[in-house]
C-alpha cells in the first residue's frame, strides 16, 4: 500500500490538462509532518502558477477540481497561498487495514522490476581482532540486504575480506620469531593475535625528534614476507594456509552473534591469480599506461592516477578490485553493486568507477554507500581509556552486560511501584539482554544518517524512551502484553480480521502511520538509508502510544470497538517488529 504513489498518481492525471509534463509536479506531493495541513500536501500550484502567470490559489482551486479522488481522498482543501491539503477517507483506511492485516508482506508489494544487486560489506582486513570501525558497514549493509530482498530484489552478499595484504606479512615474521607453539596449538587465534599486537609494539618507533622516519627493519622484514606470500613462496603460502582457518573463525564468532550472513566471503586473496591477466587488458585497452616503470590509470591533470602495478611489480588494492568487478559481473551479472566502505575511500571508488565504466561496465550501477565514522565523547575517533582500537567483541559483551543492568535496574523500579514482574528464568533473561543489548548497538548507528559521525553513548543508545531499539523491543512487549493480558488469540486478527472503526483523532492518526509502511521502505532503499526505517518507526511508536494512552483496549465500550482495537494493536506489533527485522534487531516476546 504505497498512499503518496496513488495521490501523485492522481496528480498526474489532473495535472495533464495544465502542463506537458506533470510528472516532477506530481511528485512534489508529500506527507505532512502536521495533520493540521492533512495527511498530504501539494505543492505544486505554487511553481504551476509562475510558469502560467496565474495566482497560485487558483491554480490550486484548478487542479483540485479536476482531481479524481478515487474513493480514498476527502474533498480538498486550498491552504496558505495555494498549498493543497489532501486527508485520506476512514472508510478506507478501515478497508485497507483489514486487507493488510490478511497479509504475510503488510501490505508491502513486491517491486517491479526486480533488480540483481551484489552487495559488498564488512570486509575487515582479517588476522587483527575486528574492532569498532567495522560496525558500521557490518550492519548497515546487513540491513540494506533485509531491505532490499524484502522489497523482492535479489541480493548476493559478498564480504571483500582485506585476506592478502601487508597484516600477513607482520604475522608471517611474527610467527617465525615469536611464536609460542603450545599457545598456538591450544588456541590460534589467540596466539595470532597476541603476534600481530607484538608486531605493532615493535613496529611503532618509526620517527626521531625532529619528525624524520627512521628505517624500520622489523617493518621492511615483514613487508619482505608480504611480498614473498604474493610470489607464491611455499612456507609462506602454507603458514597463511594454516591462519586463514583460525582468522575466520575469530571474525564468524562476531557474525553468528550478530545474525549477518553472507553469501559470499571472496576476500582479496580469491583474485590473486587474476591480477596479471587485469593489468594487462587494461593496457591492452588503453585504459592503463606506463609511467616511471609503474602502471596507473590516469584521470587527468587535477586527479592522482590510480596505481595497479608498482615498479616492484606488486598489485594493488586498486587491482584486485577491478578484477573483482570483472568476476561478479561475469559470475552473477548484477544491475548494481553497492559498496558499504567509510567516506575516507572515496577516492578510491570514485576512480575505480571511472575505470570500470572505460573498461565496458558503465550499464551498472556501482555505489559507494559511504558512512562517516563512531566517535567517543570528546568527538575523537572512539577509543578505549588507553587510547586503543575498540574491538568489537568486547564492545558487544559490554552492550549485553549493560543492558542485564539496565533491566535490573527497570526490575526494581516496577517492584517499588507495586507491579507485578514475570520471573524470567537464566536462559531467557540471557536472550533478552542479548536482543537488547545488540540491538541497542545497532539501532543507535542505523538511526543516523550514514553520512555523518556519530558519537557512541551508553546510557544514549540503551534508554527506555526515545528513538532507541530498547524502547521499540519493549513497546512490542507492553503491545504482546495486552493480548496475554486479555487471552486474546492474535492469530484471529490475521486469518479473520473484522473491518476497523477509524473514527477518533488517535485511530485515525495510528491508521494512517500503519500504511506509510511500503512508503518509508521504499524512501528507504532509493536512498540506500536505514535511518528511514527508524524515523517511521519513531513515528509510529509515538502515534502507538498517543492511541494506546487515549483509547482503552480490552476495555473498550463496545465489543465492536474492542476487536478493532485489537487488530491496531496487532498490526502496529506486526509493523514493528517486521522494521526491526529489516534492521537485524530481535524482538522478544516478554521482558
Ligand atoms: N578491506 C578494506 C578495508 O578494510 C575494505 C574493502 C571494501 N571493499 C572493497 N571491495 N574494496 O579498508
């Protein structure tokens, strides 16, 4: 049920008559913010009327007559000075909420035409513990995967794992000087990563007072190691053989624990083969040169080239990603890839499209979903007390730790209010801290514009009320509540759902944020942003508890009305619960 589809739908057609094309006219109808100026607003008159030479107000009055209200829109009504209000009929809204509440999809259509998208995302450089840095991309596009394939796209996920680069070199020396053998035996990851934090310490002297870099031998050795590794040098490739188990492991712990999957985990390493073979077509082509016995690809005097091969012969970042281009599209012939990459790669993926698009791809969409970064209190990169990388396993023990004392704390509060509290036993408390302890987490990043910084907050992110995953999960639990509460069977207003009565402001208001659904979804994913799935569902939480406040439930005074209240409350459940799982976040059925 997509509602400003149909109006802008109707515009058009009213608007036919007046203009040649009436379709960016149409399109400037949009939800109010006020129902005071209705449930949608036109705009158009205003910028129709210049171009006519006529007063705005009568062109208004002008397409308002010529509309075709369909059974869904009340007579208009001309505002300000030619802004045209437009509400939607109760009646209807009855009959499509008892339609939506029938349906599996809410009432959220399948789009046509599908699209094939291949989506690249988290993509850590493996072999260091994953830390902070990597949430963003982790679950943004974990969730614009949830978005896309809800809307009926066809979505590949494929992790870019960084599984080839100079940290192998740093473990490689590392494990021939400093390994620890039964350590490595009992526990590798550990080990690894006790080798690569060893490495850093010895590695970080690299300038004297006066600011010049001082040669560092244990970094040109390791950078040695590298270099032997792409060669194809036996130990070295049978050492990295032996890591790589033991680095997937450390990173697949974090994403079984936030429920990401992927289809596909071809990190850099997958492509090592095909690079020789890249930098020659390109040149082939015309599309690399030469230059100081490097190759790059130029993009003109004001931009740095692009380097795929240096003078040593080494193959860059920049080279496997061309080659990867090229293995997707001949693999899975997608219409989009999106890259989920921080905005620091900009460059990167501004020239690596250009090139793409000389090198034949230019049919396909390819994006860099850019987000800004997670930023401590003091406004700096987020840090622990020490001033180290916050890795990103601690960090979720910490959001679960909290959030068992942020329910402890809410315990004892109702205890003191008289409430009566359902003791939960171990295992199910553990669930609910662990859904609201990482949805807390999540929710505070999707929330945000992807664009800009963001600064983590504790007590922020877990609040009771706000715009936070806590207070949805629990607004879903009071709404779970009240069907236990009464011994209702919700499953009643899904297989039979009576025609609701829209009749008070509070119905109302809930009626017409429940089918801004397909709406929000769609703004969603045209702009690749999470964080209109979060804002309609703040909205609906709060329309939810204006109704919930003002219109009793089980208690209604009529039976009639009691049913129809019911099937709100369900439907409003279902929205949430449904715009939580589009956001990777669990909801549970008590607190
Ligand atoms: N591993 C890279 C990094 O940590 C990100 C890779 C993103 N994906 C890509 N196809 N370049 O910076």
């Amino acid at each position: 049920m997509n509602i400003v589809q149909l109006i802008q739908n109707r515009f058009q057609d009213a608007l036919h008559s007046l203009v040649a094309d009436p379709g960016p006219l149409a399109a400037m109808v949009r939800p109010t913010q006020d129902v005071k100026h209705g449930d949608y607003q036109a705009n158009c008159a205003m910028s129709l009327g210049k171009t006519l030479g006529k007063k705005p107000r009568e062109v208004a009055q002008e397409i308002a007559d010529g509309l075709d209200l369909g059974d869904e829109l009340e007579k208009p009504e001309i505002a300000g000075p030619g802004f045209i209000n437009l509400r939607i009929r109760p009646d209807w809204m009855a009959r499509q909420l008892q339609a939506i509440a029938e349906d599996e999809r809410l009432g959220v259509s399948k789009v046509a035409p599908a699209k094939n998208y291949v989506i690249d995302f988290s993509s850590p450089n493996v072999a260091k513990p994953m830390h902070v840095g990597h949430l963003r991309s982790t679950i943004i596009g974990d969730s614009l995967t949830r978005l896309l394939r809800f809307l009926g796209h066809t979505v590949i996920t494929d992790n870019h794992l960084g599984d080839w680069g100079t940290q192998f070199g740093m473990l490689l020396y590392g494990y021939k000087h400093f390994v620890d053998a039964k350590a490595f035996e009992a526990d590798p990851v550990r080990e690894l990563a006790r080798i690569y934090l060893h490495m850093r310490s010895l590695m970080k002297a690299d300038e004297d007072e006066e600011g010049n870099k001082i040669p560092d031998p244990v970094a040109e050795a390791a950078r040695q190691e590298t270099a032997k590794l792409h060669a194809g040098d036996v130990e070295n490739v049978q050492l990295w053989k032996m890591f790589m188990p033991a680095c997937l492991e450390e990173i697949n712990v974090i994403y079984r624990r936030l429920g990401v999957q992927f289809d596909h985990m071809h990190g850099e390493s997958f492509y090592n083969d095909m690079l020789p073979d890249i930098v020659r077509e390109l040149e082939e082509k015309g599309i690399a040169e030469r230059s100081k016995g490097a190759m790059v690809i130029s993009f003109g005097a004001k931009e740095p080239p692009a380097l795929i091969q240096k003078s040593d012969g080494a193959f860059t970042y920049a080279t496997s990603d061309l080659a990867t281009i090229r293995y997707r599209v001949k693999t899975w012939n997608p219409d989009a890839m999106l890259y989920l990459v921080g905005s620091p790669q900009a460059l990167h993926f501004k020239q690596l499209f250009a090139a793409a698009r000389r090198w034949g791809y230019g049919q396909i969409e390819l994006e860099h979903i850019a987000f800004g970064s997670v930023l401590g209190e003091d406004r700096k990169p987020f840090k622990t007390r020490e001033g180290g990388v916050i890795e990103l396993g601690a960090l979720l023990d910490e959001a679960v730790e909290r959030a068992g004392q942020v329910y402890e704390q809410s315990r004892k509060e109702s205890l003191e209010r008289g409430e009566e509290i359902v003791d939960l036993g171990s295992e199910e408390r553990r669930q609910i801290e662990e859904a609201v302890g990482l949805g807390a987490v999540k929710y505070a990043d999707l929330c945000q514009n992807r664009l800009t910084d963001y600064v983590f907050s504790w007590p922020k992110m877990l609040a009771m009320n706000g715009n936070t995953a806590t207070y949805m999960q629990y607004a879903y639990v009071r709404n779970r509540g009240i069907f236990r509460k009464g011994g209702v069977d919700a499953a009643k207003y899904r297989n039979q759902p009576p025609l609701p009565k829209i009749d008070n402001e509070h119905e109302r208001a809930l009626a017409v944020q429940l089918l801004r659904f397909e709406e929000s979804l769609l703004a969603a994913a045209t702009e690749y942003q999470p964080s209109a799935i979060t804002s309609y569902l703040w909205d609906l939480a709060k329309t939810y508890s204006g109704f919930f406040q003002n219109c009793p439930v089980l208690k209604a005074e009529s039976e009639e009305l009691r049913e129809s209240r019911l099937l709100l409350c369900d439907l409003t459940a279902r929205v949430i619960q449904k715009c939580l799982e589009l956001l990777g976040i669990r909801t549970v059925e008590r607190m």
